[in-house]
C-alpha cells in the first residue's frame, strides 16, 4: 500500500468535492472582490502605501514560517526601492533580503508571465546569493539530486525523529516538474483561487529544491491569487496569517501526503485560511487611514526630515520603546540632536514620555486622541499603585491605599473616553477635575497633548 501521495499511482490527478466547497469559495470570492473594491478605492498615494505593508508583511512572515526573522527596515526599504516609492532615508539592504523580495515581486508584479524551470531556477538563487543554507553548502539554482540523500521533513531530537514526510526521489524530479508547469500554465477551466491552494500543495509534495521550497510555494500561490484577481496590487498577505496558524498549516500539509489524491479537506482548510488573511487586511487598511490622518492633521507642522523620518517609522509599527538613543539611530544623528527633536515633539504633542518608566525615558507616539488619553490612564494606574505601595506626601500610606480604587476606577473611565470614538475635551476636563480632587496632576505637556489631539480631530 502506497505510503504518500506522489507514490499512489493515480498521482497527480488529484480531484476533490466541487459540491462540498463551492458555497466555500463563493463566499472567499466575494470577500476577496470587496476587498480589493475597497482598496481601489483608495487615493494613489494610500494604495501604494497599502501594497508596501502588504508586501513586507508577506516577504517577512514567509520567512519567519522557515524560523528565518528578516529585518523589517531592509524589507521596507528594498520593496520602496523597487516600486519607486519615496520613503525617506532608506536602510542598507543584505543580499539575502534583496533575493526574498525579488522573488516575490517577480512572482505577483509579472503574474501573468508562464512559470518556467528557469525562472524556478531564478527565484531559488535568489534565496541564496551564498550558495549556503546556514553553514551548509547546497545546490542553488538546480533541482536537488541524489547525493544530497532522501528529501525528508523531520522533526524531533536527533536519535529520535520523526519523519513527516519524504519526497519523490532526485531521479524524477524533472519529470514531475514538467507535468506540474505544464498544468500551472494551462488555459484550464479552474477557479485561480483554487489552482492557488492546489499548485502549493503540489508543489511541497515534489519539493525539488534542497530548501527554500515552503518559501517557493507560497510565492506560487500568491502568484495564482495575483492572477485570481488580474493585478499586480497585493492588499493582503497569506504568508502573514499561515505564519499565525503555522501548526495547523503544517499539520494539514502532512495529513494530505498520508491521503488520497482527494483533497477537499486541504482545500477546505486553504480557503479558510486565506479567507482570515482577507479579514487582517483591515489591519493594514487601518494603519495606513490612521498614518493618511496623522500627517493630514499636522501638515502645517514644520517638522524636520529627521523627526518626519522617525515619526513614520513609529507609524509604520516600531518595535520597542523609542528612546533618544534609538532616535539617534534612526535618524542617523547624535544624542544631542535627538534629545531637542525629541523634547520639541512632545511640545507639540507629537509624542509623549512612556508612563512605563525604566533605566532610559522612553517615549510613545501620540498618533490619536485616544492614544493620548490611554497614555493618561497608564500613568494614572502607575501613580496609584506606587503611592499604594511607596506612600505619596502628604497622605499616610493608609491613606494613599485607600484612595487606589477610586483612581484605578477614574483611569478606567479615561480608557473608556479614548475608545469612545470621538471623544470631547470638555469630558476629558471633567476626568481631570476629578483626579485633580484625588491629589493626582498628570503632566502639563501630556494634557496640552490630549487637547491637540482632540482638537485636530485625531
């Protein structure tokens, strides 16, 4: 009895219940249209930076799926470069970043040309302009062969592994890639999206490449979903929610190698999947409105390249607390710079200490109202639980615990100000009143920062 798929001998006919999924994927289509409605929709400038969040985001989780963490500026900085985008001062980029975002662009920006060995061939130099996988040396730009051993996914200690799963072997590799470009290029009468889930898992089971081919594979499903929706624009990244549900991912891919060549339930699980990846896209739609109106709400403000450069790179998702020395970095000046561009942004509300506190003042983004407003409800909690624990003159430390509930209980009511939507400064007064009441006076520069951000509408 035949142990995987590609040695059944019907392989690689594979069929599934058309009946079973096509409510499934008329439903992934519909959502898929109005997506892609909804972003077209988009003034240009909002379009082009919608794309870029969605092209690092694909670039960076394919990778991590692999246990590879790329560096999100030289993502960024390569895909602005290649699409002509100006970002501000761009990061020197690594060959091996350089090889992950041409292959994903030459994979959805050239949709429509055929997928060839060669350009196959392209694509895996591209992912290792060393030649080396790790330490190890590999055949780049060719299909693995026999000496490089049985093709095994395995997992577990050594002494002890378990193997998931083991591919064709070397000698056929350029047959049954043949028969795979020949069906991913035919006019056939099949559903772009469903030729998407098929052609990867296809794809993995052959696995001809000694590694990269997981990263390889979902290029070529985003290259049938570039098709699927006639344009080069990616507003989404599948590789960003598989990276969420790696485990289920994996699982499903190794249930279809001990199956049928019947793969509804794959399928299934595919269309699931990238129907989630069209729901996170509104992440990325709300990142790039609320970067659209922070800089609409300050384009008077005259802000230095050095600060704007900063500014949107905490818009665009730092990582970490931002502190003078990281500012320094960023904007590639020294402490001193940054300590004035840093201390004239919080004059202007633009930023705001980091109630967290900690061995270097660190500072947080104040890109909404509700931004500001959260930041006074953290500090209003930190202030309650140290005059709690430490005693805050001229209350008795008995007195000091006693008041804590009453002002835990006012900085939730700040946090439910700043989800509020819109919220008014004359509500926000009467909060401050009240802590005013309980002996707690938030920082001048913090308030005046709620108030500008109420004020532009933020």
């Amino acid at each position: 009895m035949a142990t995987y798929i590609h040695e059944r001998p019907e392989w690689p006919t594979f069929s599934w219940d058309h009946a079973a999924i096509a409510a499934q994927l008329g439903a992934v289509r519909h959502h898929q249209g109005r997506l892609i409605g909804r972003m077209e929709g988009l003034g240009f400038q909002l379009r082009a930076e919608a794309v870029l969040q969605s092209l690092t985001e694909e670039v960076l989780k394919s990778s991590e799926i692999e246990g590879e963490v790329l560096d999100r500026d030289q993502v960024r900085s390569s895909l602005a470069r290649r699409l002509g985008m100006d970002i501000g001062a761009l990061a020197p980029v690594d060959r091996d970043v350089e090889g992950v975002v041409e292959m994903m662009l030459d994979a959805t920006q050239n949709y429509a040309a055929p997928l060839t060995k060669e350009r196959l061939f392209a694509w895996h130099a591209a992912l290792f302009p060393t030649g080396r996988s790790g330490m190890t040396k590999i055949r780049v730009g060719g299909w693995r062969t026999a000496e490089s051993g049985p093709m095994q996914v395995v997992s577990g200690p050594v002494g002890r592994e378990r193997v998931h799963f083991e591919a064709p072997q070397a000698d056929v590799l350029d047959r049954e890639m043949r028969a795979f470009l020949a069906w991913f290029n035919a006019k056939e009468a099949i559903d772009p999206v469903l030729l998407a889930a098929v052609a990867h898992l296809w794809f993995v089971t052959i696995h001809p490449f000694e590694d990269g081919n997981g990263r390889i594979g979902r290029a070529i499903a985003d290259m049938a979903l570039a098709r699927s929706e006639a344009s080069p624009r990616r507003f989404y990244s599948l590789s960003a929610q598989i990276r969420i549900e790696r485990k289920p991912y994996y699982d499903q891919l190794e249930a279809a190698q001990h199956g049928s060549l019947e793969i509804t339930r794959w399928i299934a699980w595919f269309l699931d999947c990238l129907d989630r990846a069209f729901a996170g896209s509104e992440s990325i739609l709300s990142s790039v409105l609320r970067k659209a109106r922070f800089w609409e709400a300050h384009a008077g403000a005259p802000l230095n390249d050095r600060q704007r450069t900063v500014v949107n790179r905490l818009l665009d998702g730092f990582e970490g607390k931002l502190t003078s020395s990281k500012y320094a970095v960023l904007a590639k000046c020294s402490q001193d710079t940054a300590s004035r561009d840093i201390d004239d942004l919080v004059d202007r509300g633009v930023l705001a200490k980091d109630p967290g506190g900690g061995r270097s003042t660190g500072y947080v983004l104040i890109a909404t109202s509700a931004d500001a407003l959260a930041t006074v409800a953290r500090y209003v909690r930190l202030h309650a639980d140290k005059s709690a624990r430490d005693g805050a003159a001229p209350l008795s430390l008995e007195e000091a615990q006693a008041r804590k509930p009453a002002l835990e209980a006012l900085a939730d009511r700040v946090d439910d100000l700043a989800g509020a939507g819109s919220p008014r400064y004359a509500d926000f007064e009467a909060l401050l009143r009240e802590l005013h009441d309980l002996g707690f006076h938030p920082e001048g520069r913090l308030v005046s920062a709620v108030a500008q951000a109420i004020q532009r509408g933020l």
